[in-house]
C-alpha cells in the first residue's frame, strides 16, 4: 500500500475515534433511537446495469457525493441562491445563527443516515447549511433558477433529476430545523408536495394536499413514493359491483363469436401445420433421437460462453410474460387507462381487459422511476408495488409497436420517444424473485393466454420442433461441406457428365 493511502487511512480512523469519543463523553445526547434510516446507498445489485441513474450529474445534495470533483463548480451557484435566500442579517451572522446550532444536532443528521459519514462536525454542518438552504429556496422557486444558473451551464432538468436520486436526499426532519434556524415560516410540506405533482412519472393520491399531515414524511424520494402507493380508487359497494359484472357477462357474450372464429382460423392454420409435420415425423424422430450435441462439439460448432464474459456483461432479466403485441394479436387482450394509481392495475378476464395506470415519461423519469424502486427494496416496510409495476411494465413492452399500443390507448404519456420508452423498460432488470412470484396480475396474464387454444397447439409444436434446429443447421452444414469437396475434386480431375447436365 502506498504511504499517502496509509496516511488516509490513519486520518481516518483518528476521526472516528474522535467522533465516538465526543459522543461518548457527552453528558446530555440527543436521543437518536426514534430517527428512522432514510438514506441509504444503492446496492451494486440494483446498479450495475445503468450506475449513472443513480448518482448526481451536476448538483451534490447532502454528504455522499458532495466532494466529488465534477461537481465543485456547482457549488459557487449553491451559495450565491442561499445569500439571495437569506436576509443581510442572517448572512452577517451565518455562523453563530446556523452552522454552531447544526453542529448541536450532529448525532441526529448522522443518524438519518445509512452510511458512515466520515466528516467532522464542522464540516458536516456546513454541508448541511448550504445544501439544505439550497434546497429550501428550490422548493420555494424551483421554476425561478435562471436567476443564478444559467441554461448555457446545464439543463434545470438535471436539477429536478438530481433532486430524485436516492442519494442526494436530505432528511426532512434536517430541513425542519434549519427552517426553524432562520425564522421560515413557508409550509415546506406543501411546496414538496407540488413539486411530486408536477415531476411524478405516476399520479398521486387525489387528497394529496390533505393527506400530507397524515403520516411523517423522510424526505423528497419518501414523500413522492407514498404519495404514488397510497393512490387507490375507492372500493365499489356491492350494487356497483353488481352492475359491473353484468356489464362485463354481456360485453364477454358480444366479443365471444368473433373470439371463436378468429381461434378457429388460427386452429385451421396450425392444423395444416401439423399435418404437415405429421408426414415426417418419422424421419425427424429418427434425426431428433441422434447425439447432435456430441457431433456439433467434434465439428466445433458449439461456443460455450466464458463465466468471465458473463459477469462483465450482465444480462437484463424480465419476468415471464407475453408483449402487449402478443397480448393483443394472438389473446385478444384489450388495454385501457385505471382512473387510480398502481395498486388499481388488474386485468379482468371476463373483459378481456388489462388495466394500467396513466404513466407520464420526460427525460428525468427513468431516474425517478429507479430510484423509487432502489428506495422500496432499501425500506424493510414497503410491499414492493412499484417493483412490481415496473416489472409487468418491463415485461410487456420489448417493441416500438408495443409503445405505440399502449400510447394509442392514453396509457403512455409524455415527450420521450418510442425508442427511449423501450429502451428504458427493456433496460430495467427484475426487481427480485419474490416481487415476481406475488404479482397476482402477472398470474392472471399468463394463466388467460397460455389457456388459449391457438397457443397451445403453437406450444406443442415449437416443442417438438426444438431440436429440429440443430439438426437442420448441422444437415445443411454437412450438406455445404459435401459441395466443397465434389466442387473441389471436379476442379482438379473434371468431371464432364456433371459439367454437361448443369450446362
């Protein structure tokens, strides 16, 4: 190890034992047991596929990456927004009047946090000083920041994406005492909450204006979650319910007929097929029966890939499930905006109809949307319903048809193109094994279209003929090799009755 890392290394440590002592010699703590965890690091897990989605491009908010080099030239513009923020007083008079009473709360921001922060009190009540005041004024103006940072320096989309990174939260209840620090009286809770109005990829809860002094909010990401989750239609009494079902009977009893002709021309269809395939049964059995996978290894055909390569180039992993193409052509699968949020997404069978909340996507919300997924995975609490939704998204859009689909039917909104869409999904790797398997509309999804006629005869088929492609490649190989050899041989020894026929 070189001696500036040793160095490091023991600075490191000394301040630790300084910061355990200080804590441990004090007579009156603060009582840090009742401050909940909210800011945690994204596991490697989570961000291997896409990193930069996770980390600040141009503004660092609070200790993780707030002294990065690519984002020290932010941080005159921070202090010239606080100054402006800030009356002349309590500019004269920043030290005494917020960076010695932060430092008093010090075990407090700490314990809001999941990493260790490696900072002295001093700094870390600087940090907090200047990013939180920052962010207080964004609340207040965020439309207004033209003012100190020009649009030639970077995008104020960048501003609202960095705002949303799990990372760069800062604690409300931080926010809370600097606020009561310099005597503003704004209702902070109500600026955020227009803010996740207005950046939220899905809608929120409609009572969101009252809702907000239900529960104790963590931070900007933790308010824009809940409001998300907590946005449910509400429950039908049982004559509506009622009156629905008998809407559905007959809409079911309408679609019905032209149901069973279409199966039956796709029946018709893969019937001729398996006739077809009946003729050489036989002869494919025999073939299918021979070791290929032995002769494809003798002639070299088979490439096994290196464990090396996989690891380095992980690959994307979707849940089972058809596309909406495929939903729609061959299960003849209708899709239609819900009037609530993501707990209203269901697909009724007897409609034939999958139900999807309205979705709105700019150019921020992929970090929106990953970090509200990374921050449910984080929270032992949460019941993972935006993995889930993310994951049935991911699912069913692998094509630029499929987005046009769902756009066509008011479920996609926004100004990201067809390709970003499905780029963003198809770059969204499954959340986990357990938010896949509880996914009752995932079930219901598969269940309604593997139970279709057509596809299982289409199933039966493609089975069969799984080992047929080897033999095909393998024969048509051998077959390329054969007229290179009879080729080669009439070109050194002629072979005139051949020449003859071909002329």
């Amino acid at each position: 190890m070189e001696l500036h890392s040793l160095s490091n290394v023991d600075f490191t440590r000394k301040r630790w034992v300084d910061q355990i002592r200080k804590n441990f010699n004090e007579e009156a703590g603060i009582d840090v047991s009742n401050i909940p965890v909210c800011v945690f690091n994204v596991p490697k897990s989570i961000s291997r596929f896409k990193p930069e989605a996770y980390l600040p491009q141009a503004i660092a908010l609070g200790p993780y990456h707030h002294f990065e080099g690519h984002l020290y030239q932010m941080e005159r513009y921070k202090v010239a927004v606080v100054k402006a923020f800030l009356d002349p007083y309590q500019v004269h008079s920043f030290e005494p009047l917020v960076i010695d009473k932060l430092k008093k709360i010090e075990p407090m921001i700490r314990a809001c946090y999941h990493k260790y922060l490696d900072l002295n009190g001093d700094t870390l009540a600087w940090v907090f000083a200047i990013d939180g005041l920052f962010l207080l004024d964004l609340f207040k103006h965020y439309d207004e920041m033209e003012r100190f940072m020009p649009k030639k320096l970077m995008k104020y989309e960048t501003i609202y994406r960095d705002m949303m990174v799990l990372e760069n939260q800062i604690p409300l209840v931080i926010l809370n005492e600097i606020q009561k620090l310099i005597d503003c009286d704004f209702e902070l809770l109500s600026m955020m909450v227009g803010y996740c109005e207005v950046h939220s990829p899905l809608k929120l809860t409609p009572d969101s204006k009252s809702y907000i002094g239900a529960a104790n909010y963590l931070h900007l990401l933790d308010l824009m979650y809940r409001l998300i989750v907590n946005n449910e239609l509400p429950t039908q009494d049982c004559e509506d319910e009622s009156y629905h079902g008998q809407r559905a009977n007959k809409k079911r009893e309408i679609t019905k007929r032209d149901h069973v002709i279409t199966n039956m021309e796709d029946i018709k269809e893969i019937g001729q097929r398996l006739s077809n395939f009946r003729r050489f049964g036989n002869v494919i059995s025999v073939m299918v029966n021979i070791p290929w996978g032995r002769l494809c290894a003798l002639l070299g055909f088979n490439k096994k890939l290196d464990k090396e390569d996989m690891n380095d180039h992980p690959r994307v992993m979707e849940i089972d499930i058809p596309s909406v193409s495929s939903l729609s052509k061959y299960a003849h699968i209708n899709f239609n905006p819900s009037d609530g949020g993501i707990k209203d997404t269901k697909f009724v069978a007897t409609e034939a109809m999958l139900y999807l909340p309205v979705i709105t996507l700019k150019i921020y919300s992929e970090v929106v949307l990953r970090n509200l997924v990374a921050y449910e995975i984080a929270i032992s609490s949460s019941t993972m319903e935006i993995a889930q939704y993310v994951d049935l998204m991911s699912g069913i859009i692998d094509t630029e048809e499929d987005v046009k689909l769902l756009k066509s039917k008011g479920i996609i909104k926004g100004n990201m193109t067809n390709k970003e869409i499905v780029d963003l999904f198809n770059g969204m790797n499954k959340s986990c094994e357990h938010a896949a398997r509880s996914n009752e509309t995932v079930k219901q999804l598969n269940e309604y279209y593997n139970a279709k006629l057509a596809i299982k005869a289409w199933k039966f088929v493609k089975k069969r003929m799984r080992g047929s492609r080897k033999v095909l490649t393998v024969v048509f190989t051998l077959l390329a090799c054969l007229l290179l050899i009879v080729y080669s041989f009439c070109e050194v020894y002629g072979c005139p009755k051949l020449y003859n026929k071909m002329k």
